[in-house]
C-alpha cells in the first residue's frame, strides 16, 4: 500500500517474488485488523485498549508514528512528480517536516502525560491520607476492633485499644488465626459465633466470652460482629468490636442480688403481717372472751346478789365492770387503729367541705345543750380515701368539742390553704389547750395530755388522725396554749381535685 | 302467745354458756336450750347420732354457733350443715367475739342466716340474745321441714 501511495512498484511486488494489487492488500489489512479486533485483550489491541499509562501513549503516538510518514512521502512523491520539487530538495523538506511534526507530538503527549502523572500522585496521596485517617479512627478508638479475613478468620487488624485490654501486642495475633494462639478446644468455640455470621449471612452477631487479660485478669467481654462484604455480597472481612463489659455486668448481678433479697424482705414482710393479722385476730376472740365474763359476772352479781352488798362492794362491782368497758374500748379501738394501717386506700375525689359540714353536725347532735359556734370555711375536695378522711375529721373535731366542754360558748373553727402544692387544713378551738413541751407525744399512739377524769378516752384518735393522713402521704402537726385552745393541721400533698381553686378562692 | 321452740347453741366456753342462759332467761325467750361444747357435738345433735342417737325426734328452731370451738369450729360445722340436704335450710346464727372482716365474709359465704358479734358489756350482750331469741325463736317462721320435724 506504501507502494501504491508513493507509486513505487518496487514495494507493490514486495522482494519482486510477490505481486499483489491495492484490493488484495487491502483485504490482507482488513483481515488481519479483524483478527486482532476478534481477541481485543491480546497483543497491542489489548495494550491499545488497555486503560494505563502504556495504553494511552499507544493512542497517542502510534497514529502519529503510521500516518506522519505516510502522508509526507505521498505528499513528497505527488510533489516530485509534478515537478515541483526536485527529488534532494523532497527529501531534505520530508525529513525536516518529519522531525518537527514528530518532535512536537512527542512533545505534546509529554507534556500530557506528565500533567496526568501528576494528577494521579496527588490522588494517590489523598487516598494514602484518607486511609491514614481511617488508620487513626480505628486505632483512637477506646473499644477494641478488629477485623480478620473471612476465609481463614486470620486478624488483618488489630487496635490499641485491643492491645492495651489484651495486654498483648497486635503482633502477637496479625496474620494469625485464633488457633494459633490458643488451644483449639478454646479456639473453637470463641470462633464459633464467627463462623455462624459467616455461614448465615446475618446483619451482626453479639456474644459475651470470659477473656483472660495480662493485667486485669478475667474480663467479660461484649463481642460484636458485622460482615464486610466484597462486591458480590461475599463476606469477604469479618469486623470485631469488643468491649468490657465486667463492671457491667458485675452491677447487674449486683441488682438482681438485690432484687432477691428486696423480695425476700417482702416475704419477710407478709409474714409479719400475716402473724399480725393472727395476733389481732386472736386479740379480737381471745382478750374479749374474759372481759365480757369479767362484766357479765359482775352484771349478774349485781342483779342478783346486791341486797347483801354494803356500798362499797356495789361501788368496787361498779369498778369493775368500768374496767372491764375501758379495756374493751381499748382493744377495739388498737383493731380499728391496726386495721387502719392494712386496710387499702380507696382514693376518690372527696369533697371536704361537705364531709366536714356533715362530721360537725353529727357532732353536734350528739352533745346537746352546749353551745358550739361552728365556723367552717370553704374547704376543697381533695383526692383521698373518703371513708378514712372522715374517720380523721371525727376525731379531730370530736377532740375539739370535747376539749372545749368546759367552756361556756366553744368556737370551734375550720379553714384550709393552698400552700407549696399542699392542702392545709386547720381545726381551730377554744378549748382547754395542751403544753406546747408535750406536742410530740400528742399524735403517740395511747398518749393522752390530759387526765381520764377530767377528759374520758383511749388516747387512739389522734394517732389514727396521723396513721390516716400519713397513708395519704400527708403531714399533721398542732399547736397549742395551756387554756387557750388549741389548733390542729392537716396537710394533704398535691391532692386538690380540678375544682378545688374555686372553693379555695372562696375560702380566701 | 307462740309456742317456744327449742335452741341449739354450741358454745365452748362456760362462762359464756352460762351468760347467754342467763339473758335467754332474763326474757323467757327459749323453753329449751340445748346446749353442745363443741362443733363435733353440735354435728351429732343434728344429725341424731353418737351420744345423741336417743335424743326426740326434730331439729331446732335455730342453731347459734361461736365460731372458735375445739374439735369443729362453727364454720365447719355450717359448712357440713349447708352441704347436707336435710339442714341445709335450718336457720344458724353466728355468735362470737370476732368482728373480724375474714370471719364475716366466709361465714355469709358459707350461708349463715345472722352474724352477731357478742357485745363486751353485758346488759348490749343481754340486749344482743334477747333480739336473737326473740326473732329467731319467736317470730321467724322456720323452714317447714324444721317444723314438722318438732311436731
């Protein structure tokens, strides 16, 4: 072909053995260029298709290095012909057009190549800092990671943290499998929750493995597992993090101790209670058989065999069976208090002012012809157990138309505030007062300030006044002047029902 | 005036036996009161057998039982008789010294007809009886079979 563009028949009979026209030749051409084309990633179609540095220049240059020549000897052998050149001066003109045109080709892919070089350092450099910084996240890491290859579970990474936990160096393990360093009984089954994520294809796998440590001795820790897998969902790597969880897991036995001996106490509890139950059982049977006789007895006695009494007998008769009433009253009214304490709260909303209202006019039913000047605020309805909130009302109010027997007009005044969330209820008299040094026995179970004689009762009502209000997670106190009345409170915590602040407002 | 009927009363205590005689007979309420010590007596009294075998014919016109007897307790003893076809309506009445809420409700369960909590003062006890004997013994009707059983 060489020779037909240059019209040389010299080289259209290559070596002057064999003539071929410009068709043969140029089905030879298509020939061969189709055989290569048919294995495109063999020879220097592969090396021309290939995608490095070597695959670039070839298409680059090679063009050049084949057409450069061809088209300049066409140009030259058209030139000289036509007799625009002489044969010398074509040649020398050839040579010197291919020296510039090839040096500045060689030139330009150069340049090109060196400017694409460059490109790829840089990006190699950025690559090796991101894996740098990939490197110093992993290893900065305060849990320990690692990550081993999924074939052979050999460790390809280790951290620091592992190491320092370990108190091993990451020598010790990289390239090596668990059955290198341990026993392969232990080996097995530390990596048996490798191989079952691996085997399974599950997203993560958490085990808890005992783990003999340099420096800490034996340290529970937390292993989790995650697969990386390679682009055909293989898992190709195996990630580990693990962490201590001794303290952990220490704290949570510790808990659950606890929780067993809480429970245990309880148990405990019950039983006391159950025993109690029993004992206030056979308080309620056993102790009131002999006072009924005690009563009976001396009822009889009296009926039936008075006339050979003197006085005095019939007054010790009398004696006795008071006794015999009083001890009766006592004992009901410690059932009552004991019931009072393992009773369940039934909480409803109360209405105070109505309860309050209701325990003073019975009361007042109940003691005629004294003169009571009743003054009731407007009190609020609170959240509470009514039946126990009323039994609290009776014996505070009781007390003090009781306390104020004495007195010729008692007052005896009721009023509540609203304070730091708090109900305060007041139950205010006029009555004969208590000594402010004795306060603290006031609310004492069978205390009592004042003397049988002067004030009849058991000395229960006001402990049941603070078992009541305490159940409802409240707080009594009260004061008092020798002779000057006495006020009691009632403070009930956060239970102001929706339309307490009207009747408080109106209570203000 | 209304024929008196007989009372069993099964009371443990003597004292306490001879104080509800006493009130039963302050008001000549019963013309006869039979009294058992314990619930195992009581059971053989109704039932006609044991030491009772010879006793006549008939059942009481109510059963007042204390709750806390050796051998059966009363509840017990109210539990056979709910159970047995022949006492099951006879009219029984608790009459103890326990107000106790446990006691109470099993009893009303177990389907006794009155629950009275013996009063520690002896004339509300007095009171207490007297009510007892004269509505169970006087005015209520008895269940037939209880009636032509005493006739």
């Amino acid at each position: 072909m060489v020779g037909y563009a240059q019209g040389s028949e010299a080289l259209g009979r290559l070596g002057g053995t064999t003539p071929m026209s410009p068709d043969t030749a140029f089905a030879f051409f298509a020939l061969a260029a189709g055989l290569l084309a048919c294995r495109p990633e063999l020879g220097i179609v592969g090396l021309a298709r290939s995608e490095g540095m070597g695959g670039a220049l070839v298409r680059r240059l090679l063009p050049a290095a084949l057409g450069v020549p061809l088209v300049l000897g066409a140009m030259r052998y058209r030139l000289v012909r036509s007799g625009w050149l002489q044969p010398s001066t074509g040649v020398a003109i050839t040579t010197a057009t291919e020296m510039v045109t090839l040096f500045a080709i060689t030139w330009i892919v150069a340049v090109w190549t060196d400017r694409l070089d460059h490109a790829r350092r840089q990006s190699e450099r950025a690559a090796a800092e991101q894996s740098e910084f990939l490197d110093s996240v992993i290893e900065s890491l305060p849990t320990m990671v690692f990550v081993k290859e999924a074939r052979e579970l050999r460790f390809v990474r280790f951290n620091r943290a592992g190491e320092v936990m370990l108190g091993r160096p990451r020598s010790d393990l990289l390239g090596r499998t668990l059955y290198d360093i341990l026993s392969s009984e232990e080996a097995a089954w530390r990596e048996e929750a490798d191989r079952r994520m691996i085997e399974t294809l599950t997203e993560a796998v958490t085990s808890e493995e005992p783990i003999l440590t340099k420096h800490l001795g034996e340290r529970t820790m937390r292993f989790r597992r995650v697969p990386i897998f390679d682009r055909d969902g293989r898992p190709a790597y195996l990630l580990g993090i693990g962490e201590d969880v001794t303290e952990l897991r220490r704290s949570e036995a510790r808990v659950a101790e606890l929780h067993r001996e809480l429970e245990h106490r309880a148990e405990q509890l019950q039983a006391s209670n159950r025993e109690l139950e029993a004992f206030s059982y056979s308080v309620s049977h056993d102790l009131r058989a002999p006072l009924r006789h005690i009563d009976g007895f001396c009822d009889l006695l009296q009926r039936r065999a008075s006339d050979r009494l003197d006085d005095q007998g019939r007054k010790y008769l009398g004696v006795i069976a008071q006794s015999a009433k009083s001890m009766g009253q006592l004992i009901d009214d410690l059932l009552a208090f004991s019931r009072m304490a393992r009773a369940d709260l039934n909480r409803g909303e109360v209405d105070l002012d109505k309860l309050v209202r209701d325990v003073g006019q019975e009361l007042a039913a109940q003691a005629p012809g004294r003169t009571i000047d009743w003054r009731i605020g407007a009190l609020p309805a609170v959240s509470g157990d009514a039946a126990m909130l009323r039994l609290a009302f009776v014996n505070l109010l009781g007390n003090a138309v009781k306390y104020t027997s004495t007195r010729e007009r008692a007052v005896i005044e009721v009023d509540a505030s609203l304070s730091n969330g708090e109900v305060v209820v007041c139950v205010r008299d006029n009555g004969v007062g208590f000594d402010m040094a004795y306060v603290h026995k006031l609310f004492g179970v069978f205390q009592r300030l004042h003397r049988n004689e002067d004030f009849e009762g058991t000395g229960i009502g006001l402990a049941n006044v603070r078992r009541i209000v305490h159940r409802h997670g409240g707080r009594t106190w009260a004061e008092g002047v020798v002779d000057g009345g006495a006020s009691f409170y009632v403070a009930l915590p956060g239970t102001v029902a929706v339309d307490a602040g009207d009747s408080l407002r109106g209570a203000a | 005036m209304n024929r008196l009927k007989r009372v069993l009363l099964a009371e443990d205590n003597a004292h306490d036996v001879e104080l509800t005689l006493a009130a039963l007979e302050e008001y000549r309420l019963a013309n006869e009161v039979v009294v058992v010590r314990d619930g195992a007596e009581a059971w053989d009294y109704l039932k006609r057998q044991g030491e009772f075998a010879e006793r006549p014919e008939g059942l009481p016109a109510v059963v007042l039982l204390d709750l806390k007897m050796p051998r059966v307790d009363g509840l017990e003893v109210l539990r056979r008789m709910k159970q047995d076809p022949d006492l099951a309506t006879l009219p029984t009445v608790m009459l103890t010294s326990s107000g106790e809420e446990s006691d109470l409700v099993q009893s009303y369960r177990l389907g006794v007809n009155a629950y009275v909590v013996k009063p520690v003062a002896f004339q509300e006890f007095v009171d207490a009886v007297r009510a007892l004997g004269l509505f169970w013994a006087v005015l209520n009707e008895p269940p037939p079979v209880a009636v032509r059983k005493a006739a």
